[in-house]
C-alpha cells in the first residue's frame, strides 16, 4: 500500500474507483512495516459502488473489480482505525464511506480525508451496548442506529448533531436499523418499527410515533426501495407504499433486506430473491452457501457469505488468508506461516475449537480440517522442523475429538509435505493419557520436546522427548498441584524449560533425569507469583519469566537452579523519579528474543512490549489504540530471523510488524540504509542493515574525519545523524566504514544529509 497523493483523491469514489489502484484505495496509515493476516472470508455486507463491489468482512473490507477480477484490502494497516465491522453505508451525496464497529467507534473514509470518530458521545446513565448496528446516508448528514437508539451525525463538519434514547417502562431498548424516506426517518427496533421527520428534533422519543398494520415485535431490516419502505421481522416482510402499511410476504430463514439501483434483494439462508421496481419477482438465485447479505448488481446476482467470501456463481472471491480470524500461536519458518487457531480456556478448559490449522505454503493459504487429524480440536502448536520446511508437528490441547468418543485419542501429528503421516497418542508413544499437550520444540540436535499436563487421574505434568533417532523418554515434572497447564517449552544447553500457568507450579527445568523447579517461594526464585506464563533465555544466557503478575530475570540459570537457593529479580525501570520493577502486575502471555538480543513481550490486555535488552528502556509499546494491532490480548509471539519480521497471534486475529532486527552472521549480506536521503525535519535514526555479528562501523565525512562509531546489533546499527558530541552534523555526503568482527572483511555505503 502506498499513500495516494491528495489530487487523486480528490473524488475518490467517483473516478478513481473507475479503476481499481493497485497499491492502495486509501492511504493514512503507514504500511511499511505492518501487514494483516485477517480472514475476509465472512463477508456481511455488500455495496456497489461506481462499478466496485465493496464487502465488509470481521476485521476489514475488500474492494472487487468485476472488469478485471482485482482485489484489494482494507484494514487497521491501511485506513480503519478498529476491526470488529458491525456497520458499513456509502453516501452518493458526500461520497463517503461509512464504517461502524462493535466497539461503538466510526470510520468516514472520503475524498480527501478520513476521519476516525471515537463512540458515540452517550451519556452517562447509558450503560448498555455501545456497537454501531447500522448507518444510513441522510443527504450530507447519516443517522446512526445502536443499542441505545438513534443519533444523527454531520458529514460534513463530522459533529454528532442528536441523540435519541429509545425508553419505554424506563427500559432501554435497541434500534437495528433506519431509513430515510420522503423526509421521515423509520426505525427497526426491538419493539416494532417507529417513526418521526427528519428535519425535526428526534430527542424526545415520546414523539416518535408507531405504525398501525404492522407487528410491535422486533424489526432486524429496514430500507427505502422506490419512495416505499420494506421492513422484516423474522421471516415476515412489509412495506409501506406512503399511505398504507400492507403485509409482502414470508421469507424462510431471513437474513438480510438490500437495494441496488432498481433491484430489491432478499436474501435467505442461501438465496437471493431479486424484485424489480413494481415489486415483482424477478427470479431467485441459489448459492448453496450460508449467506449474510446478498445484492444484484446489473445483471449479476451476489452473495456474501459466512465462509466463502462473495460469492459470483460458483465463484468464490476473497482476498487469500486464513480460514477465520482465530489465532492461539503463530509459527514462521523461511517465509511460510502457521496459525494454530486454539485455544484453551483458563489455561485449561478444552473450547473443542474444530477449525484445524492453517498455512500459507509460500504462495497461498491452505485450510487444514480436522478430518485430516482423526477429529482433532484445539490446535495451539505447529512446530515446524527448523532444518525442514516441509515436516512439521501438530499439537492438539483437546484429548478427544468429542467427549462422546472416548474410546479416540488425539495427541500430536507429524505432516510431511503437506499430509498428515503420523499420529502419536497414548497408544504409540510416551504421551500419556490424557492427550492434553501445550507445545513441543525442536533442540539443535533434532530432538522433539514436548510439554503434557493433565495426565492420569491425578492430573500429572510431564516434559517427553522424542528422540532425533526414533527413541522416546518421559519425565514427572512432579508439579505442585494438579493440571498444572503445560505451555509450549523451549531448550537451552540440553534443559527443557516449561511453563507451567496453573496450580502454583512455576516454572520446570530438566535434563530429562533431574526436575527443578522456579516459583513463588523465597529460595527457590520469588516470582511475583507461582503461575508462570511465559518464558525464555536470551542471548547473554538470562532467563527472562512471565507470571500472571508481572516480569522476572535470572542470572546464570543452570548454576542457580543447581545451587537449590537463588532468586529472580525485578527489571527495575524509574517512572516519575520513582523506581518500579517493568511490568508490575501485568499478565505476560510470551516473550521472543530477536537478533539484537532486544525483547518482545506479549500481555493478556496491554498489547506489546518492545524492550532493550536489558529491559529498562522501552523501544516501541503497541495496543490497539496506538496500532494495527486488532486487540490488546496477545496469545503469542513469532520473529522470522532472516527478516525481523515479528507476528503477533491475538483473539482477533494476526498482524505483523517489520522489525530492524535479524539474525546476523559472520559475513556481509546486501547492505543498506534508510532513510537515504535523509531529509530536512527527519529526528529519527538512519538504520543501516545488512551486517554481521558486532561488525565494526565508522561514520566519516568526505575528508575522513570521524563523526560516530558504533557496534552492530542483530544485523543492524543504527546512527541518529549526529557526531561523537551529540550535534546534528550539517548536510553533506557521509561514508559508512564497516568490518566484520575478525577483519576479514570489509564494506562501505553512503549515506546523503539535506539539512
């Protein structure tokens, strides 16, 4: 996506959209170093305009250009400034699109700017649900229906203009949608349908007047169609011709009510009915899949469906991405991904989740189903072979593919090139019954680790690895309580590491003949708390743990854990003046160590972390609010090393952030800076990348004076465009001096200032 430059979008929507841009629609956004991963399969609603289909789907929209069958997406990367599409409207009159989310939020894309409008001011006696239902153009204003009631909104000066609380018997009750016709707006609401003119006041709700002739159950659907309205509640539609209200007819399995030039379509479970001017049946078009909305455009019939995307025919259209927008872990290895869609409940709780796994191989998405896995459910692990893409291993939380089969074992699976090979369970291996594995992880030598809890009556937690050369070999971790809730382990010098979240268990560490043990008590490490969440070894060998209640560090772990008395300690960071340790308080779901030995940390409601590598300053904090990223619960963390590319899973779906950062090696690889030219009001840092382990770099001037020096660090080195004095240096040509760590070999690039 690039930034489309104001004088195209001068009328965006009335000529640009003639052709669909390919880099980008709207640009406000950076999408240099974010991208999505959202599944736009589950499309809700569909809106011709200028010739473009645009759907919304969870977590973005698309835009389909039938002429020549492109396709382009939107999201938080882009334009929106939330996920979660609840209401999505065009106004011809203003040429602007109008977004609504559940979090109560607004999106107005136009022309020539966008604009994020945060909730609908309510006020304060108001407690219930904030989401947009629906948003419909009123000339250059929109009224905006939800839980509430009804407000009216200026497109134009973008101010909410009225509010409308809809009480009856002093109980609150919600609107789903509006229409505008002949001046009069006309509510769906869980009460009946209610109308009152336009251009009055609508705040007092006692002069919103009812319909005689039709029902006061609740209205899902409204729309105006040819000076008439047509309202549905349940599968019975009606509408009003401007003088009377008259019954139209029953719709099995009514699910949406849509108008498209001279066309009102009806769609039901899995077809559109189609009405032409005078309201008469021009055919019905069956999909064959569960559809959300559908709209006919010209002589094209669409569908938008739950799964497949939009639906043309037998065609199914959709930007390629995973199945859903669920992710418990994610896993990167040589440009290919894996998202385990989960989960767990409390670290415990089986959700029986039966969407299998999915992979983009490289060129496109593949939906593993659960048929693959003799029913497996509740997949939160994939770990691929780091020496072979093509093999990897599939780990499932739920022991059973239902708790009416108990007589099937789940387990783990190994794939190879795609198919499913083996399946190891209680039956064939030293899994244990019952088949509750939170992850498993290759060590240098090929050998598998896997981390199992629940086991046996007594609900037991073991660490078992299978061994590179077919072997097998199971440990008692000997956890403090039952169902200690294994997470996915990691190794570090023959020690398995496994984080154990439940029961006050802590941390575990074996070699496979020993077990240690990290918790809550004085000598035995002091965590903040015994329920470890997350956890990992850095590259100076310190062990960095993540409790339910904030963030711990050990020195030298191996010798601590041996020597049967040591303590963690706190990152001790000042705020104010004031010391406090990082991350008081705070759940860590993960922690990932990238090239530069720099932190990534993970939380259940505070979104990311990005810390140095000691932990005491803060390089980047993402959330929701600041970010593409779509939630502030992140499950899981995963850094390509060869291009610092680092992927968040979250309950709403993946995204993923272009870091600096990348395993660097004893050689050069292609080196390079950027910004390059650096230009005037720049006050960041030029980042050269492309370097080997602690290469030497020297920045000079063209008469080879020296102006900085500096280490690499995970392939980079960054200079912030000052001298050795901490003055910006003045404009000019600077040459960037470069030797590996043994001096055998050397580089040199350039670097251009304007002042």
């Amino acid at each position: 996506m690039i930034n489309t430059p104001k004088e195209l979008r001068q009328g965006i929507f009335a000529a640009v959209f003639s052709i669909l841009l390919p880099m980008g629609v709207f640009a406000q956004n950076s999408t240099i170093r974010w991208d999505d991963y959202f599944s736009y399969s589950n499309v809700g609603h569909i809106l011709e305009i200028n010739g473009l289909i645009f759907c919304s789907a969870e977590n973005g929209f698309f835009i389909y250009n039938p002429s020549n069958g492109e396709l382009e997406k939107n999201s938080k990367v882009n334009d929106l400034n939330d996920v979660g599409l609840t209401a999505f409207n065009y106004s011809p009159e203003t040429e602007q699109l109008m977004i609504g989310y559940k979090s109560g939020e607004m999106d107005i894309l136009g022309p020539e700017d966008n604009h994020n409008m945060l909730e609908i001011p309510l006020h304060q006696s108001y407690t219930g649900d904030k989401m947009v239902n629906h948003i419909e153009p009123a000339g250059n204003a929109a009224v905006i229906s939800g839980e509430f009631g009804l407000a009216t909104f200026d497109l134009e000066n973008y101010e909410f203009m009225e509010t409308c609380y809809f009480v009856q018997a002093g109980v609150s009750f919600g609107v789903k949608e509006s229409a505008v016709s002949n001046g009069v707006i006309y509510a769906a609401s869980d009460k009946g349908i209610f109308y009152h003119p336009l251009d009055e006041f609508i705040t007092n709700f006692t002069a919103w007047q009812q319909p005689e002739g039709v029902p006061t159950s609740e209205f899902q659907h409204i729309v105006q169609f040819q000076g008439n309205v047509v309202a549905a509640t349940g599968n019975s539609v009606y509408r009003f011709d401007g003088d009377n209200w008259l019954y139209f007819g029953d719709f099995p399995n009514l699910k949406d009510l849509t108008v498209n030039g001279n066309t009102l379509s009806i769609t039901r479970i899995g077809a559109v009915v189609n009405f032409d001017e005078n309201f008469n049946n021009t055919g019905t078009v069956n999909f064959g899949e569960d559809l959300n909305t559908g709209l006919k455009v010209g002589s094209v019939t669409y569908g938008g469906s739950i799964l497949l995307g939009l639906l043309d025919g037998t065609n199914s259209i959709y930007p390629d991405g995973p199945y859903n927008n669920q992710s418990w872990s994610v896993t990167v290895s040589k440009g290919e991904l894996w998202i385990a869609p989960g989960g767990i409940t409390n670290f415990f709780n089986p959700q029986q989740n039966p969407n299998g796994f999915y992979h983009f191989n490289g060129d496109h998405w593949v939906h593993h189903v659960k048929e693959e896995m003799n029913g497996a459910r509740d997949i939160v692990d994939i770990e691929v072979n780091p020496n072979d893409n093509t093999e990897y291993y599939v780990i499932s939380w739920f022991e059973h593919p239902t708790w009416s089969q108990p007589d099937v074992h789940i387990g783990i699976f190994r794939y190879k090139d795609g198919q499913m090979v083996n399946h190891y369970n209680s039956e064939n291996s030293e899994i244990k019954f019952r088949e509750r594995v939170g992850g498993a992880i290759y060590d240098e030598s090929g050998n598998l680790w896997i981390g199992q809890s629940h086991v046996g009556d007594q609900a037991r937690t073991y660490m078992i690895r299978k061994e590179a050369g077919g072997g097998w070999k199971s440990i008692d971790l000997q956890a403090a309580g039952a169902g200690a809730g294994a997470r996915k382990p990691f190794v570090y010098n023959g020690y398995g590491f496994l984080a154990l979240p439940r029961q006050d268990s802590g941390l575990k560490v074996t070699d496979m003949e020993k077990v240690y043990t990290i918790d809550a008590s004085v000598n035995r490490g002091n965590l903040p708390s015994p329920q470890v969440t997350a956890a990992a070894i850095d590259k100076d060998g310190v062990l960095w743990i993540g409790t339910i209640l904030g963030l711990r560090v050990l020195y030298n772990p191996i010798e601590a854990i041996q020597s049967e008395s040591f303590q963690t300690q706190p990152i001790v960071i000042e705020q104010n003046g004031i010391p406090e340790a990082l991350l008081t308080d705070v759940q860590v779901n993960d922690i990932k160590v990238d090239g530069a030995n720099q932190k990534w940390v993970a939380t259940e409601s505070a979104g990311v972390y990005y810390f140095s590598e000691d932990g005491t300053s803060t390089v980047y904090h993402f959330t929701a609010g600041n970010s593409p990223l779509p939630s502030n619960k992140v499950n899981f963390i995963a850094i390509d090393k060869e291009t610092g590319i680092v992927y968040f899973a979250t309950d709403k779906g993946v995204v993923s952030y272009r870091s600096d950062a990348v395993e660097g090696g004893d050689s050069f690889g292609d080196v390079y800076s950027y910004p390059n030219p650096v230009r005037p009001g720049f006050t960041g840092e030029v980042t050269i990348k492309g370097l080997p382990i602690d290469a030497d770099v020297r920045i000079v001037d063209i008469s080879g004076n020296l102006i900085y020096k500096t280490k690499s660090a995970g392939g980079v080195a960054k200079w912030d465009t000052k001298n050795m004095k901490g003055k910006p240096v003045a404009s000019g040509i600077y040459l960037v001096l470069m030797t590996n760590s043994d001096a055998t070999e050397t580089k040199q690039t350039k670097i251009a200032i304007v002042r």
